[in-house]
C-alpha cells in the first residue's frame, strides 16, 4: 500500500496549530524559512515515500538474520539507508557547527512522523542514533566529538541505547553491569543487554553503544550510574576504526511487530571485557539518560503519530474502493463503504485523533527549539515548562491513539484486514510496542503526576490551562457555529482538567490514590489539549477563510474546522465523564487482592 | 503459559446473576441439577486445561498445511478432537432425542467459554458445527436428521458455514453461488467461498458444508438465497459415506491470528459440480443463516470472554511473579508488580469487564433456553425479546473488551508482552477477528437501532431498562456503602440510556444521523447492562453473607461486590457523558468529505 506525505496536514500544523515561524525570531535559525519548510517537507516526503515505504512490508516478512555475532537486515534496507546518509537527513536538525543542517528540532520531528510512517522498523535506527547525538553534543569530549559525533550526525554510523537488563526494565536503578576503570583512562565493561533496537546491523560500518553501567564500587539504585560510549569498532593506532571491540550480538527477539528492526540481545565483555569510554562525569548516567530519554519519548510519540497516519490512509484508501451494500440515497447500487455513516465515523475518528496527537508532538517539539533558543529567559523558561508538560502527552497519547486508529484500520478492511498480506494487521501489530518502550504509559502518567505536576507550584497546568480556556473564548466570540460548539465542549472539558488536576495536587492526597487514576488523568489531559490545538487550527483556519485569500485552499481549511468541531462532540464532550474514574481512589482498587482476583 | 478453568465465576454468573435454576422449572431439562452443573464445569474445565490449553501454542506456531486439496492441523489437533467426541461435548447442549446431553444452551455457552479460554482456534471447529446442528435440528428432514445429524452431534463429523465470497461480505445479498437442480431432487453447486473456518482439516472423517447459494431463475439479493448441505463425503449405493464430493479447499488465508484455525477459500463445482441438498425450503436461506448467525453471534461473544480470560490469567500470573520497582508501603525491596497501582487498575478493569461480557453472553444464552423451553407463551415471548435484546451486545461487547482485554495482557508484560515466545501476543492476535466475524461490531449496532429498537413499540429496551432501575433501588436500600455507590451510577447510565434510546427511536430520526452514532450508542448499551449484571450478582452476594452460612466462601463474595463496584465507578459512571457522540448526527461527520480527509 502506497503512502502519501500529509504534507498540507503537516504544514498546517506546524505553522497554525504551533507556530513554527516564531523560532525564527530567534535567530538560531538562519535558514528557516517557510519555502525552506515546504522544501523540506517536500523532499522528505518524496524520500520517505518512495524510498522507506516500499520496504515496510518486506522488513515485516523477511526480519532479520543473525549470523556469528553479525546481523543481515532485510533486502533493501542497506541500500535505503545508504539513500538516507546521502540525503543527510540523520543531521536535519542538529546545530550546522556540528555537521547538521542546523533546522529546529521541530521540523525534525515533522520528518520523523513521515520516516515512521513510511516504515517504522526502518526509522527505528535513525531514532535511536538521534538520542546518541544529543548526548554527545551536549557532553562530548571534542575527542569523542571529532570521532563519533560528527559520524552520527552524516548518518555513517548508527548508535543504539543499552538501558533494559533482565531483571531491569522500568527500574532502571536495578541494572547490573559493571564497568571497571583501565590505566589508560578507558573502563571495560561486562554485562548482557535486552531489547537493544538496532543494536547489530549492516547498514553502517559503526555502531556507536551507549550503554548504562555501574562502576565499581558505585553505590547501588540509579545514583550509581554511568553512561559509556561502546563502539562496535575501536580505533587502531592509525586512528582507523578497524578493532572489533567485544560487544555482540547474541540473540534476536521474535516480536510481534516491528520485525524489520533487530532486537538484540548484546553482550558486553563476554571475552576479552568490553572498552568504553565515559560520557560525561561518572555517576551522572541518569541524567544523560534523560537527555535521550526525552528525545526517545517524543520521538514515540511522533512515531504513534507515524503508524497511525500510515494505517489510516491505507484504510482510507481501502473504504474508497471497496464496494458493499446500499446507502440511503444512492440506489444505484452497490456504493463505497465510506459512504456507510459507521465506516465514515471511524475514518473521521482516526483523522481528528492523529491531527490532535500531531498537534502535540510538534509544540512539544517546538516548545523544545524555545527552551534551547528563546530569545530571553523568559521565554526560554516557559517553553522549558511546556516542553516537560507535554512530554508525557506526546509520548502516551501518540502511542494510545497509534493503537485506536490501527486496530480501526483493521476493522475497516473487514475479513480482510485479519489477512497479513492486506498489510493492515502489520500497522496493528507494529504500534503495539510503542505504549511499552521509552518508559510505558503508566510510567509516563506517573511522571505527569509525580514530577510534572508538582514543578513550580503547578504552574506547568495553570499556563495551560490558562491558554484553552482563551481560546475557548475565542471560538465563543466567533460566528461559526461549530467554532461556538467547540467553545462549550472546550470550556467544560477544561473546567473538568481544572478540578482534577487540584484533586491530584492536593496537599492530603494519599500517592496511591492518585496512582490509582493516573492513566485515565493522562488521558483526561491529553484529550483536553489535544482538542484545544484543533480549535486552535480551527480558529486560525477561520481567519484565514474570512480573509478570502484567492489562493487559499479554502476546502482544506473548512476540514481543519470540521475536523476540530467532530473532536468536541466525540471525544472533548465526554471528558468531563472521566472525573469518578480518575478519582475511584487505591482503595477500591487494592479492595481486590490477589485471592479475589484469582481465577 | 497454563489456563485454569475459571469455575467459581462461571457457575456464580450462571446461577446469581442470570438464574440458571429458573431452567428446572420448564420440564425441558430433567437431568438438569445444582450437582450436575458443578460436575459439567469441573469435567469441562479439567479437559479444555488439559487436553487444549498446551495445543494453543502449538496451533500459533504450526499452522495448518494444505496439500493436494487436504488440509493437516496442528500436531495434537486431531488426537484432541477425538477426545472431544468421546466425551461427547459437541452435543452438550442438543437434546437427548437428537443424541445430546439434552443440557441448556447456556451451560453450553459455559463450556464454549472454556474451549476458547484453551484453545481458541480450535474451539472455532466445535463451534461451526453447532450452528449447522441448530439448523438441521430445525429444518432437516427424517434423513438428513439421520445421515448428518447424528454425526454431528456426537463429533463424529463437523461442519462449515459457508456465506462469504469474494464481493459479497457484510453484504449477503450479493452472493453469486448457483446451484441448479438435478433430476434426483439434488442441486449441483457451483461457486467459490472466501474465509470458510475449518472448511477442510484432518480431524474428522466428513464436513458437512451448509453453503449459501442461488438456485436457477431465482431473484437477486437476499431474496433469492437457498441453504444447501454439501456434504465433503457422498453416500454411495450401500449407504457408506465414500464417494469424495467436489467441494475442494483451494488455498488457505496466512492470518493475523488463530493459525490453527484452517481458514480455506473453498471451490465448489470447479470439477463435476459439488452435489448438494436444499435444507428446508428454497429462498428461505436467509432465514436459515439467522439461524447459525444468532447461535454464532452468541458464541463470538463468549469466544471474546473466552480469550479475554486466558489473556488475563496469564497477566495476572506475570504481575506477581515478575518483581520490579518499590511500593509505597513495602521498603523491603523490589516489589512484585501486581502491588503498582497502575498495574492492580489493569487487571482489575479486565476482570470486572470479562465478568460483565460473560454476564452478558450467558444471560443471553438463558433468555434463548427459555424462549424455546419456557412454561408459558408469555415466559417465551418476554424471554425472546430478551435473547434478541442481548444478542447484538453480547457479539459486541464480548469482543470489544476482548480487544481491550489481550491488549492489556501485552501491556501488563511491559517489552516481554512484545515477544513472541511470551504468549501474550498471541491473545491479542487472536482476538483482533472477533469484532469482525459474523457480523461486524457495526453490524451488530445497526441490527439494535434498527430491527431490535423498533421490537414490539420498544418493549426489548424499555423492559430492560425497567429492570435495571429496579436493581438500583434494591443497591440503594442496602446498607453496603458499596451498593449505595453502584445505585447511583447504575441509576444515572439507565437514565442516560433512557434519553438516548428516545433519541434513536424519536419518529422524525434521520436513518443517517441514527448509524452516525449506533456503535457508541451500543456501547453505552452494553455497559450499562453489563453493569447492571453485575450489580445482580453484588445484591445476590451481600443477601449470602447477610445469611452468613458458614460453608460460604466470604472472600469471593465480598469481591463480587467489590467488582461491580470497580465497575460502577470506573465505567457506569463515564455513561452519562456519551450522549453528545451519539447524538453527532450524520452532518458532523459527513462533512469531512472525502476530498477534505485525502491527505
């Protein structure tokens, strides 16, 4: 099944939903501009498109192979990913000073939603290296810079991230390898590894390991952390990275999806000890781990957003084509199955959920371009609070609604859909991992909750909810009726965030009990801001449409109002409802222990 | 990964909250006895959790094969189904003339839950040929009775549904199968069939094909089908079933889920022209299909409860083992991940919503056994009102929540869930078919505002209705703090359910605006009723410990109530807030035209 860059959605968003241009006002940016964006966004979606997408279905068959400790990618990949170093699309939105096009972070995630769509095991590499590169960019020795960063930005090399140990998932304070200083200020590592995405390939000469370890003596918990950089080749004396360090490969996981990524099982140290280099100061591993982690959440998020985009056009497609049954006023005959009010809902449904979970993947990503580059503390500092609010957002309702839309995508091929060669079930089975890794969304409502929620007395919340309830207001004062339908929905479902954010901050709030309703309260939150950005676009869109601008497309924009004004109805209006699910309290839960539960 | 027959549950549901015993009193069951309920569960549960629950890997992992037109199952399938005859489980529910046990249906259903807990892709094989016996025990003449009935009932021989074709899905009336009559009072058959369960397979000596099909000159659409008996196997001159009939699996559909189900495309006629009798009258083949179809809506619905409840156990046998993390209250180390908030909430929700689905499935299978059995036309008239009320939202519900459910189970395994050899992906995949099979859940909501709404002026619904408001002034007049909770809620999603059924069926309705929100309307539907169930079985219980008999089992009784009450909050509560996505009416929606969705 072909696939199309949205690029009108896009655009639209990160223009009039998240206010793309404001980044250039700070000058970190001299060559954005908007024809730059559509360039971009352009040649993205052509690269993406023609190059990854055709390869989707042929990862999913064929996997990967391991072989003595080297793993073979499926046919094609190599090829592609050669096509994506040319491109130089690994560096798009790294600093020029340090080898990349010096484009925001936002337009990066703009084309890492097209890379995911068009395949998510492949863009898993390029994910995974662009958490290395931020890494290494913000505590890279220049020794460590010159030799492997300045590689990973051109995409000559990959990275891989080596958090996840048998017995340490979540708890990463539980990890277990150990790294022990050499006389030449190198330390050899020993430890085994899981679920390392791309952690062996054929697609790269290098792979560059950042890995989690405890030195010795280290104190236990995640204090004792450190993060080394473990590259698949060493160099040689000549400076030629041609020593064949001793991490390898041992094993590759049997997934339900995602089959064209290797997971690998790795081992660190297994003979000789394996060299690595410290990142950064000793012990300081967790906060590094964030650097990345928040990069990798976001970019789940977009990847949700990804596979989604992905299976919903291809559902799309297939209710335009296939023909079933009679509708009210067409007698002819059979008509398309979009035109049956079910088939057409779930359609409408998925469209508006995956433009609200764009939206919030971009401002996150742009709230992240202005907490780097604002230009004044200010503004750094509240984009910086917008950016960790909408972290977890992005990453679990990106993910929550990559889950909806394929299991919809499924359901609109009918019988077919549960054939594999249709390739709707592999959407399906692919998106299932992104609500587990890079912190599940449990953890990511704990993090809501817990840290984000507490941050400067709430303000991360108020400014929030301060902003919806403007522009509940502003659809209020317009003459649109859909604009005023949403103003209510808007409004209330605001009201309802509003009472339950002070329920959870509250100062004899039992932790159990705001445990207990964490993840409907995430969703409470993310539905909440993900309609109020589309009657943000809705708004903008308006204005645009009383302009009568001759070459506006005026079709897209009434869209962008129906598909805000659809939203309200179906999914803001009943947020309100989630209050008693929110607040059902530890004790109606711990009520049934492990013997009632039984079987 | 073990499964253990879920006994105190399913006899609770059986006798508290859907009344079993009420069963006795029509004469039709005379074995029928507390003790032999018990010794039905006990013997069912020992055989699925021995004989089927270690094949269902099996099944996943092997597939079936198909080869010179004869299809080879999965190792152990064949030797398991022969224990399945000899325990003469295929004619449970069938009566003691036609050689069943002469047992309810709804201890029939019990059973159906337990081989799709095992082995749902097996249990798919039983299943089919119990729509085709309901069938030929109403419709089949004294010789078919005695040639094909007999064998199915005991096991002997299976069956297959045969109804879709390539262009023709949802849409029956498109079927293009012919079968012309032959001088002997035969038809030869000639057509192709699509997605035909257990169509061919090792495990029986003879299929008997029930397949959907156009005699000559007669109308198009549903109109001019006939139902006809294709037996695999002819009768030759001695009565012997040796002559191989030209009906041939031609391929086989590579699958989502249920690998060891052989889901065959069949080619009937391709040769000789496939021999087959009319069952009952011509062009009375829709009628016919309703037939199966309810009994196979019924089981769909309790396969979702079926496979939901394998995909639980095996959660919740992860989450307290697999140790990780520390709880608020247990300094001691790591903590097994059942003590997480988050994770007690997951299994929590999928046990209350398996236990109102099963309530659901099981009621609607009593309402069945009385409208066939019970003492008076009133007793049989109100009990198929209630069977035709029910049906729609046990297919449904029983597999939204299965979806819900096996998807939880993945989560609750964190990056494991995602692995193959773990299991729970298999439940997810399996269970992805059931909103889709016989009848999409879509379906099912258009025959509830359609046919079933406008029932005898509304009496399905306001019947129902009156007896949940009952139920809620019983929780109110308890003293349990705990009913008091579930009447208000149950009380307001009845009143909310009230408005909105009004709504649907307000006389000025547009069709149009009525599907725009049937699939949610039904949703809120079978939650409230399901609901309701469980606040049945909370009153039976507090009514058991208020007696306080000392052989009671307090613990499992104070869960019930602690389950319907989980529910109430949890899902009861967020009912009300649905009205406004069911009355979106068709504008919202078909606004999105397609030129405004095309990416």
């Amino acid at each position: 099944m072909p696939y199309q860059a949205p690029i009108r959605d896009i655009s639209f968003t990160l223009e009039y939903i998240c206010g793309l241009s404001a980044l250039e006002k700070t000058g970190a940016y001299p060559d954005l501009s908007a024809d730059l964006v559509q360039a971009i966004l352009e040649e993205g979606g052509k690269f993406t498109a023609q190059e990854l997408a055709p390869l989707n279905r042929i990862g999913d068959e064929h996997g990967s192979i391991l072989k003595d400790g080297m793993v073979t990618t499926a046919p094609g990949f190599k090829e592609a990913y050669a096509k994506l170093v040319e491109g130089g699309w690994q560096g798009l939105s790294f600093p020029a000073s340090a080898g990349g096009m010096g484009l925001p972070g936002a337009l990066g995630v703009a084309f890492m939603e097209m890379l995911q769509s068009a395949n998510m095991a492949f863009g898993l590499g390029p994910m995974l290296t662009m958490g290395a590169i931020e890494v290494l960019i913000r505590v890279g020795t220049d020794q460590q810079k010159e030799d492997y960063l300045s590689r990973l930005i051109t995409g000559e090399w990959s990275a891989s991230m080596n958090l996840t140990e048998p017995s340490a998932g979540s708890d990463v304070g539980a990890i277990r390898t150990s790294a022990s200083p050499q006389a030449d200020g190198s330390y050899l590592l020993k430890g085994q590894k899981i679920f390392i995405t791309w952690g062996e390939h054929d697609c790269t000469d290098n792979i560059v390991h950042l890995v989690l370890a405890r030195t010795d003596e280290a104190p236990g918990g995640t204090r004792g952390l450190s993060l080394f950089l473990v590259p698949k080749f060493l160099p040689d004396e000549a400076g030629e990275f041609t020593i064949r360090n001793d991490a390898w490969a041992i094993g590759l996981e049997h997934k339900l999806g995602i089959h064209g990524s290797p997971t690998c099982v790795m081992e660190y140290g297994g003979n000789t000890g394996a060299v690595g280099y410290l990142l950064g100061e000793e012990m300081r591993g967790m906060a590094m781990m964030f650097i990345m982690m928040n990069s990798a959440r976001m970019n789940v998020g977009t990847q949700g957003v990804g596979v989604a985009e992905r299976a919903w056009q291809q559902a799309f497609a297939y209710a335009q084509d296939r023909k079933q049954g009679r509708v009210a006023d067409q007698n002819q005959g059979p008509a398309s199955i979009i035109h049956h009010p079910d088939v057409r809902r779930m359609l409408v449904d998925g469209k508006a959920k995956i433009a609200a979970a764009r939206a919030i993947t971009y401002s996150c990503a742009i709230a992240a371009d202005l907490a780097a580059h604002g230009d004044s503390e200010a503004v750094r500092e509240r984009a910086k609070r917008r950016e960790d609010f909408l972290t977890p957002l992005a990453k679990s309702y990106g993910s929550d609604i990559a889950l909806e839309v394929t299991s919809m995508g499924v359901q609109v091929h009918g019988g077919m859909g549960f054939i594999e060669e249709t390739g709707a079930a592999q959407h399906f089975r692919d998106a299932r991992i992104t609500p587990i890794y890079e912190g599940t969304n449990a953890i990511q409502a704990m993090d809501l909750i817990g840290r984000k929620l507490s941050m400067q007395g709430g303000l991360l919340f108020s400014e929030m909810l301060k902003e919806i309830n403007v522009c509940a207001s502003d659809c209020a004062a317009r003459s649109d009726e859909r604009l005023q339908g949403i103003a209510k929905h808007l409004a209330e479902a605001a009201s309802a965030l509003q009472r339950m954010t002070a329920w959870m901050a509250g100062p004899a709030r039992d932790p159990a009990d705001a445990l207990s309703g964490a993840t409907v309260f995430q969703t409470m939150c993310a539905e909440t801001v993900g309609g109020h950005y589309l009657a943000v676009g809705a708004l903008a869109a308006d204005q645009q449409l009383q302009a009568k601008d001759p070459d506006q497309d005026a079709e897209f924009l009434q869209g962008r109002i129906d598909l805000a004004h659809y939203f309200a109805g179906a999914v803001l209006a009943a947020v309100p409802g989630m209050d008693v699910s929110i607040s059902i309290g530890a004790d109606t839960i711990f009520a049934l222990s492990e013997r009632k539960l039984a079987p």
